[in-house]
C-alpha cells in the first residue's frame, strides 16, 4: 500500500507558487492523502518572470532562482507529510515538473528549472523531474503533457469530452469515443490578465474576474490578438511566455486605451480562443471540464459556458479531483509512470515520433 504514495508538485506559468498534493494509487486512481500550497514571494516571482527572456547574468541567476525553488518545494513537501503525518520513506518518489522559463521545442529545447537533486537531497526522497526533454528530443512540442493523465482520469468510451486547463497558458484535451486523444495549447489562460491586474490595480489578479466584467471589450484590439497567427496553426502546438507576454501585448493596443476595457478585452481574447479552438478540433464534446486556477475567474467561467454551449460546463470537482490539484496530480501520476518504465507522452499530443518514458531520476 504504501509503496503506491507520490507527491505532485507544480509551479505554472501564473507563477503564483506552488501546489503539492500527496496521494495514493493503491486502487489505482489517484486518492488524495493530503495538499499544500506555498506562494512565492515578490522578488522570486518578479526573478522568475525576467528569466522568460535574456538578461545580463542568466545563467547563474537561474542557478541560484533553480536553488530557491528547490527550498520552496522542499518546505511544501515537508508541509503535505506533516499534515498527514507520513513519513518520507513511505513515499515512492515526487514527481517535479518544475518551473519554465523558456519553452523553445522549434528550436529543440525546453527549460524548467528547480533543482531536482538538491529537492531530492533536502528531502531524501526519490525525485522524477524533467518530464519534457525526451518528449523535445523525439521531435515533440514537449507540452502539454497533462492529456495523458486526463485521458486516463475523464475519458468515457459514450461520449466525447473536452477538458480544459486554465492556468497561465489555456490547454485543451480532447477525449474522443474513438480516435486518438489531442491536445494542445490553445493560447493565453491567466498569463495576461494577470499582468493587466498588476499593472493596474497592484494585485496579483482581478479577483474573481469583477474588474473585467464591470468593462467592455475594444472589439478592433480584440480582433488584433485573435489574428495572431498562433491561434491558426493546427496541433501539434504548444505555447508559452515567450510568446504570450508583455511585449505582444503592447504590440496589439494604441496605448491610450481605458485600462479596464483592456481587460475585460484580454477576459474575451481568452474565451473566445478556447471556444474556437474548441469548434475548429473539438466539435462533438458534450462536456467541457474545467481545472486550473481560472476557474476561479467568474467572469470568465461564465463567458466560457456562453460559448461553449450546447456542451455542458463543469468543473473537474465533478469527476473527484479539485481543480486547482489536477496539474499537480497529473505529475505524480507521471512519476509513478516513469518509475513503471511506461510511457508519458502521447504522441497524438506533442508530435514525437513515438511514446517515450519521460523524466529524469534522482535517487533519494
């Protein structure tokens, strides 16, 4: 029984911390133990947003940025044993997938740092990190990679289904009666919103997306960000902060717009993507699960059901697993993976040239 218990820990492109979730997968779903969640602090999230593109000294300021994120999982994962008093030498490993900073799979790499041999050595537990790289090296996007772990958790051989992460990035998995799962990254979830909210009103986000549903959208610079030739490209596809930043905000507006109905602007610009990515791959769904931090984002949450109407809405709660902990989850499930020598990646997804087990391990 308790060689089955994994942790999950996951740092996204909101850059809002990190969530670490203790589970077991004795009856092979995964059971939820115990979570924690530590916030990162102004100056890390501030080092880790700069890191997204070239600076003076990168190399070492990832380093010693990769060091203070091993801490901070560290003290995450001590939290989630504490809590459930488990001890360390019960778990089989933690699954790691790090924070990105750069994601580049068409120039052949991707970049997520963390440490995973100083995690492993703080907590003398086995870690699995580095999930993307072989998937890049088999010719893959590299991302998203949680469409394996959903195909597993939601798929239903009666019915076609969507599901949707809303962190940073939008990602969508579609679970097909028949065929192959796709997945892919449909463009901007949090990413700008959360800059905008910052900007503006010196908070981390527009809590519960009232900020933007108090404006209207600019509908010319909406229609700029939506002919980004991003949201054309077919699947495989796979995006990040290194496209969707501040930069290729600034690059769609005037600069003397209203601040608010620039946001409500970038609320629509991240309904309207999903929704369309949604028609254009996706048609058949009949239900669309939500996970991820947007779905605390009201407005947007109900803008989406609008859209994506006829198919029902829903959160992933449904289905047993808190939205906020499935991308969590997903990485203790690839862990567990990774140490069964079973495949992570699903080519369908990514484009590699076949399945691959991913991760590298580091002993405990």
């Amino acid at each position: 029984m308790t060689r089955e218990i994994y942790v999950g820990l996951m740092s996204g492109t909101s850059l809002d911390g990190v969530d670490a979730v203790l589970v077991n997968f004795a009856d092979g779903r995964p059971r939820l133990v115990a979570r924690a969640s530590h916030a990162f602090d102004a100056a890390l999230r501030r080092e880790l947003l700069a890191l997204n593109s070239s600076g003076t000294n990168e190399i070492e300021r990832a380093a010693l940025a990769g060091n203070q994120l091993a801490e901070k999982y560290a003290a995450t994962v001590t939290e989630v044993l504490a809590k459930s008093k488990t001890p360390a030498a019960a778990v089989r490993a933690i699954g790691c997938h790090g924070q990105t900073v750069r994601h580049r799979p068409e120039r052949g790499y991707t970049t997520q740092i963390g440490n995973a041999a100083l995690l492993a050595e703080l907590t003398g537990i086995r870690v699995v990190a580095d999930f993307r790289s072989r998937d890049v090296a088999a010719g893959g996007q590299g991302a998203p990679l949680a469409p394996a772990f959903h195909a597993a958790m939601f798929a239903d051989a009666a019915e076609d289904r969507v599901v949707l992460n809303l962190g940073g990035i939008a990602n969508l998995t579609f679970l097909p009666r028949h065929g192959d799962v796709i997945g892919f990254d449909s463009g901007p979830g949090n990413c700008l919103l959360d800059l905008w909210a910052s900007r503006h009103l010196g908070t981390p986000h527009d809590a519960h997306g009232n900020w933007a549903a108090a404006g209207r959208a600019i509908a010319p610079s909406l229609e700029r960000m939506l002919r980004d030739p991003y949201f054309a490209a077919a699947p495989p596809k796979s995006t990040g902060r290194d496209v969707f930043n501040e930069r290729w905000l600034q690059k769609k507006l005037k600069g003397d717009e209203d601040p608010q109905a620039v946001q409500a602007t970038l609320l629509e610009l991240t309904a309207r993507s999903v929704a369309n990515a949604v028609t254009r791959h996706c048609a058949a769904a009949r239900h669309l699960i939500v996970c991820g931090g947007g779905t605390k984002n009201n407005a947007l949450m109900r803008r989406l059901a609008e859209l994506a109407a006829p198919a029902a809405l829903e959160t992933s709660e449904r289905y047993g697993i808190d939205p906020q902990l499935v991308e969590a989850t997903a990485f203790a499930w690839l862990a567990k993976r990774t140490l069964e020598g079973a495949a992570g990646n699903l080519p369908s997804v990514t484009g590699a040239r076949a399945a691959r087990v991913l991760g590298a391990i580091y002993p405990g």
